[in-house]
C-alpha cells in the first residue's frame, strides 16, 4: 500500500466566521476613517511621510488588506519553517483541528507599517500556540506567550503582513517598560493612546468576541 504523508499547511491558524469577519472589517474601516480625521493624528503624521496638517486617507495607505481575516497560530510554508512538523504532530493542535474557538479583541492599532487588531488568548488557546512565537520575531526580549496573537487588518504598500505581530510585540514591549502611551482622547467610545513613531492603540474597555475555525491555510 502507498503511504500518504500529511501535507503541512502554509499556515495553521483560527479562521474568522463570516459573520464575524464583515463585522470587524467594519469596524476596522471606522477605525481608520475616524483615526485619519482626529486633529491629534492630524498633527503627527511625519512617521507616515507626510506633512503635519495635511490629510492622510488610512484606508488608501491600508489598501493592502487580506483576503480571509484570521489569527496565524504557526506559518509553516507548507514544512519548511523550522518545527512545522513538531508543530502539526502536538495534541493540542490536533485537537483542536476544524474545532470552533471565541477569540477575544482587546485592542485595534497601527503603526506606519501595519493596521491591526490585538488578540487575547485563553489558557485554553494557548495550547495550540507555538512556544517560540514571541522569540522568533523578538531573539533578544523575554515576552509573555501570547503576546504576538493579532488579525492583520492592512498593510501598507510594500509591507509584508508578518510585520503586523512583530508591530504588536514592539507595543507590548513599550507596555512591559511602563510606557502607557500618550492619551489622545476618545474614538468610538474608546481611549486612543499614542506611543510615538506612528504608533496608535485603541484599547477596547468591552472585549470584543468573534468566533473562529481553527484550521490550515493550503492556497
Ligand atoms: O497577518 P499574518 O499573521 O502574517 O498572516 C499571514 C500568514 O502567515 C500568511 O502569510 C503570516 N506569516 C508570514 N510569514 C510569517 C513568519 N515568518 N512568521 C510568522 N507568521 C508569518 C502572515
């Protein structure tokens, strides 16, 4: 008999239900269209290349946006990452494969590279999270696990989305130091915080819930 060995995925991660997913592309849009109005970004947009008091249209600067909204848990390029095996072999994840999972939102942000949403996992999804993940895109900091889970939401031109958790780690690191972040005032009932370089945080004071497939991507 002919053995069929498991094909890995290019990436393994928690896939957005429809419903949920129009629902935070819509909030993603006010986000931005509200963000690019407020005087206080309006007088800080030289980390966007462009001149204080002129307008910035952040859904064109985001217009690279994905097609499936979704939350990466382990890119694997279908095997050749480091650890992909190990990866797709532990019991959690096997598990948890094509199993519904309520993600939590905690935070939306961007910086001049990325537009985001922060996500807060469980004890529970931390499980199906890689060990490493915070490591590898930080070799040099010691950050809670976890801490990179985000939903990318836009890119700008020429930004590679795998930029958008390093982003959130650099504003957790911030964090970690003590670094509130500038409050900016309010947007969509909100508190909008700066943390220079371009740097916008709006911290939800209600989690926002979506429910999630976890699964691999093959396309
Ligand atoms: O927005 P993301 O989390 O960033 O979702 C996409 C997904 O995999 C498909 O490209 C993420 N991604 C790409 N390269 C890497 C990488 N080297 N490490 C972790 N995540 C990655 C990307």
């Amino acid at each position: 008999p002919t053995l069929e060995k498991d094909i890995l995925p290019l990436y393994f991660g928690w896939f957005l239900a429809k419903r949920d997913e129009d629902n935070l592309r819509k909030t993603a849009h006010e986000f931005l269209e509200q963000l690019g109005n407020l005087k206080a970004f309006k007088k800080r947009l030289q980390a966007f290349g462009r001149e204080d008091k002129h307008k910035l249209d952040l859904l064109k600067y985001f217009a690279k946006t994905p097609n499936i909204l979704h939350c990466t848990t382990k890119f694997c390029d279908y095997g050749k990452m480091p650890g992909s095996e190990e990866y797709a072999q532990l019991e959690a994840v096997r598990k948890g494969y094509s199993k519904a999972f309520t993600l939590h939102i905690s935070a939306l942000f961007i910086t001049p590279r990325t537009a985001g949403a922060q996500v807060e996992l469980t004890q529970e999804q931390l499980h199906v999270w890689p060990s490493d993940a915070e490591r590898e895109a930080m070799p040099k900091d010691v950050l809670p696990r976890g801490s990179r889970a985000h939903i990318t939401l836009g890119c700008a031109a020429d930004v590679q989305d795998v930029q958008t958790g390093i982003d959130l780690l650099e504003f957790v690191k911030l964090q970690q130091a003590g670094r509130e972040g500038e409050n900016m005032g309010e947007l969509l009932g909100s508190k909008i915080s700066y943390y220079d370089n371009g740097m916008w945080m709006l911290a939800l004071p209600r989690k926002k819930e979506i429910k999630t497939i976890f699964s691999g991507y093959y396309g």
